[in-house]
C-alpha cells in the first residue's frame, strides 16, 4: 500500500491556507527572539535594543533569503514572476538571511552604539536553534532532501515511520538531509550553549565565530549530499560559501587572537 506524505498544509480559512512551513519557520524565530532576550538581559542589553532589532532584522532576513534563492534560480523565475513572492511554499536560502541579519545587526550595533560582537555572541546559539527547528519546515514541504536511497537503509536509521514516508518523493525513497542538518545544528546549539559563559575559553565575538566554523563545516558535507542545491555551473553555491566562511571564520578568530594578545602584552 503507497504511504501518503503529510499534508503540508496545516489549515484553511476560506481561500487562504495556512501551511506548516510558515508556522515552524515562525515558531523557530519566536523561540530565537526569546532566548536572545533572555541572553541579552543577563548581559545588560537593553531588551526594547533587541525587539528593535528583530523588527527590521526579520523581514530584511526573510528578502534577502528569497533573493538569494531567486537570484540562483532565475532560470525558472523568469518565467514565473508571479511566483517571486511565494515564500510559503519554501525556497528560502539560510545563508541569504544570515547576510541580511548580520547587515541588520551590524547597523543598529554601530547607530546605537553596542558591541557588534556582543550582539552577534547574544545571537549565535539562538540562530543555530531556529535553523534546527527550520528544517523541519522543509520536512513538511518534501524538499532539501538527498539523492535515492532505499527503504532499508532508512530503516537502518531508525527513524520513525512518519519520517520515512515523508521522504517517499516521487515514488522514490531519498536521503533525509534535512535532518542531518537539523541535527547538525541541534548539536551545534548544545555546544555554543555549554560553552557561551565560560571567558576563560572565548573572548569577545569569538562564540559566534564558532557557530559560523561548526555551521558551515556540517553544511558542506550535508549540501554535498542534496539533489536540489543552487548551483553556480557545476559547483554548488552553498558548499563555496561554506568554504570562505569555514575559513574565514577561523582566520578571524586567529587573527584577533594575536591582535588582543599583542595589545595585552603592550599594555
């Protein structure tokens, strides 16, 4: 007997349908805005600072997510301007909205004067959770899913019957990359939180230079994994991207090292 998928349409009023994508993906930034709060309270940050924030950092987040995504698949878009603002039925690129949060931050840190990598340490291990709960976003609308795989090895993974049959995509069974990534960053929210108050370990900025070092690191091997990733030719835009900042990251993090030590030691 052929399993159904779940509907991803959660409700409906009338003509208008409220899908499950939109409601994990809102459910994930409500989670974030009050862990950030919480984080930011406990380190003197003025809590309206942080909703002042999230109200241009997520709309800027959500268009520069869609851009992203329509920029790379303008192939098809062209054709199909109509569907530019359909953000519901997904393809809504994560590291577009990572630029446009960080560009947010960066200028309300600057015209409010606050610390920039304050700001982003606040926001590092809620931003890593709302990507993990996001994925499952992707789950309900069948897509960042991986190449052919079998119904054995599913199984293999012990995974529940409901994800299995979820990702049941075209009659063929495929790999649930979604939920790597979900898991990825679920481990990655654990480690940041774990380690975020401990000043012997981190100086200033550098917890969210490790979400960025984890994140994309799992990122690249996750994307190499997907059959429905932007490409750029024959390369796979999300796995360049996780490379410059995989290294970038990490040449940040020494490079401020030194420069701190050095102006510890001068003093």
């Amino acid at each position: 007997m052929k399993q159904l998928a779940l509907n991803p349409i959660a409700f409906s009023f009338g003509p208008i349908s409220v899908r499950w994508y939109g409601i994990i993906i809102a459910s994930a930034v409500f989670i974030a805005v009050f862990l950030a709060t919480k984080e930011g309270k406990r380190q003197g940050i003025d809590p309206e600072n942080i909703y002042d924030m999230i109200l241009w950092a997520i709309p800027i987040s959500i268009i520069c997510a869609r851009i992203y995504y329509v920029g790379f698949e303008w192939s098809y878009y062209k054709d199909h301007l109509s569907e530019i603002i359909r953000v519901w039925d997904g393809g809504i690129a994560i590291y577009g909205s990572l630029i446009g949060a960080i560009i947010v931050i960066i200028y309300y840190c600057r015209t409010h004067y606050l610390s920039v990598w304050k700001m982003l340490d606040i926001a590092a291990p809620t931003v890593i959770l709302a990507q993990s709960i996001g994925r499952w976003g992707n789950f309900m609308n069948q897509e960042a899913f991986g190449k052919v795989t079998t119904l054995a090895f599913l199984q293999g993974l012990h995974l529940p019957k409901f994800i299995i049959n979820q990702m049941n995509i075209g009659g063929m069974y495929r790999q649930p990359t979604f939920l790597y990534e979900s898991v990825w960053s679920f481990l990655g929210f654990l480690v940041l939180m774990v380690l975020r108050h401990n000043p012997k370990l981190f100086k200033n900025g550098e917890l969210f230079l490790t979400y960025v070092i984890w994140y994309s690191y799992g990122r690249f091997f996750i994307e190499g994994m997907r059959t429905d990733s932007l490409m750029l030719g024959n390369l796979r835009i999300s796995q360049i991207l996780s490379i410059l900042l995989f290294v970038g990251s990490i040449g940040t993090f020494i490079y401020r090292r030194k420069k701190l030590d050095l102006a510890w030691y001068i003093n």
